[in-house]
C-alpha cells in the first residue's frame, strides 16, 4: 500500500467511459456524489493513520520498544470500484456502495513480530470512537494458500461541515514477512491473470510455511532477549538456552504448526 493519491479522486479510463454514456446532467450529479464519497473513505483513512501515528509516537518517545514498524494506505479508484460493483452485481450508488463494499479504504500496518500485531489490534480496538464490525484472523486459520494477516473492518467517525459520517475502513496487521509473503503472490497472480500454474502456487505454499517458521524463530529470539532483560532468566538458565544455530535448526526442521 502507498500514500493516498489525490488522482485516486478523479474519474479517468472505465469510469470516465462510464459517465460519457449517461447524459451530462446525470453524469455530472453521480461524478459529484462519487467523489464526495471517495473524500469521506479518504478522511477515514486520515483517521485511522492518526491513531496509528500517535500510537507510534508514543512508543518512540516513552517506551523501550515500538511495536509497529511501517504504516501504508490505499484508497480504491474509481474504475477499480465500477469493476466491482460490476463484478458483485451492485448499483453504482453512494449509498449502496456503502452498504456492500468494505475494501474502499485500506490501512496496512506493517509489526516485527507476530505478539505485536495483538497487541496493537488491542490499542486500536479499545479506543472508544473505533467500532470493530468484522475481524478476521488468518494467522490462527491461514487461507488454503499460505496467506496470513490479522484483517480488521472497522467503522470510524468523520466530522465534515455539516454532519458526522461514519466510514468504514479495513486494516490490515502483519509481519514483514507475512508483509513480503503477500506483496509477491500479489505480483504472481496479477502477472498470471489469477490463472497461476500449479507447481508456483506449491512454491508460494511452502514460501508462505517458511515465511512462519522465520516468524516464529524471531518471535521465540525476541521473548528471550526481552527475559533477560527483565532478570527473569538466572545464569543457569542463561547456560541451559540453546546456542542460536540449534534453536534455528529446530525451528526450521521442525513442521509448521
């Protein structure tokens, strides 16, 4: 995900084929009443990137540690809306837009290690003006193919001129792995047209089984250092730990759970 464009909020290819189909009265009215959708998924996504930049903040400043390592976003276009409401059979209509489409407005939250995805779902969900409406986890039930993130459809509060909009935002927590995992099978099916042959969807499987078991590796290595930085861990203990080659051997030969 990158910064939310400003082009994001104009019509251009099939949308801009769309409107010159309809009469200009028409085409102008549903053109206003899209983009001044679009800007309300914008100033949800500004929202939410404000919760996170404060949360940042605050652990950089206060804290020993910050959880959270990057921050993206992503806005829907417009010819990527119209291709779906196509494809899902929906009106192209603000209001039924609203009602049926989630993704529009898009948050990636990039952690270091798999506790700190958990933990920054907790701050976020207990802030009080954030309703979570949906969270779906599939790091503890992965899809068929390997992928792995903590989904959250959340529904934010936007304060314009002359009302309050709720605004529904989907974000997503992941590791830099989970994070790389992604991004290439992303490129695999874009590249294929979703048609990708058997033996690179095996490949992205096992790819998906290591990218975990790294995760799983640092997460073990990250609990440790923090024992003996707190004195939990007595020299005895510190003699008995395996030496890093051997927890990596075991951590790589053993079978993903």
């Amino acid at each position: 995900m990158s910064p939310t464009p400003d082009s994001a909020l104009s019509p251009s290819g099939a949308l801009a084929a769309f409107l010159a189909e309809r009469e200009p009265a028409e085409a102008d009215r549903l053109l206003l009443e899209l983009r001044r959708l679009a800007m309300t998924y914008k100033f949800g996504i500004d929202e939410v990137m404000t919760k996170i930049s404060i949360l940042r903040e605050e652990f950089r400043h206060l804290r020993l540690y910050n959880p959270v390592e990057h921050v993206g976003s992503r806005l829907k276009s417009f010819d990527s809306i119209l291709a779906k409401c196509r494809r899902k059979g929906i009106e192209l209509d603000p209001d039924a837009i609203r009602a049926q489409m989630f993704d529009i407005a898009g948050v990636r939250v990039t952690c270091s290690f798999v506790s700190d995805i958990y933990r920054v779902r907790d701050m976020l969900v207990g802030q009080t003006d954030l309703t979570v409406l949906e969270e779906r986890d599939y790091i503890a039930a992965p899809k068929p193919n390997g992928y792995k993130s903590l989904h959250l459809i959340v529904k934010v509060p936007v304060f314009l001129s002359d009302r309050v909009e709720d605004v529904v935002v989907e974000i997503q927590l992941r590791t830099i792995a989970m994070d790389f995992w992604a991004s290439l099978e992303h490129k695999i099916y874009y590249h294929y047209d979703r048609t990708v042959p058997t033996h690179l969807t095996d490949a992205l499987k096992l790819a998906a089984d290591t990218a975990w078991s790294l995760d799983t590796a640092m997460e073990r290595i990250h609990e440790e250092m923090k024992e003996i930085r707190n004195g939990d861990v007595s020299p005895q203990e510190l003699d008995d730990l395996l030496d890093p080659t051997e927890q990596l051997r075991q951590i790589f030969t053993d079978p993903p759970e």
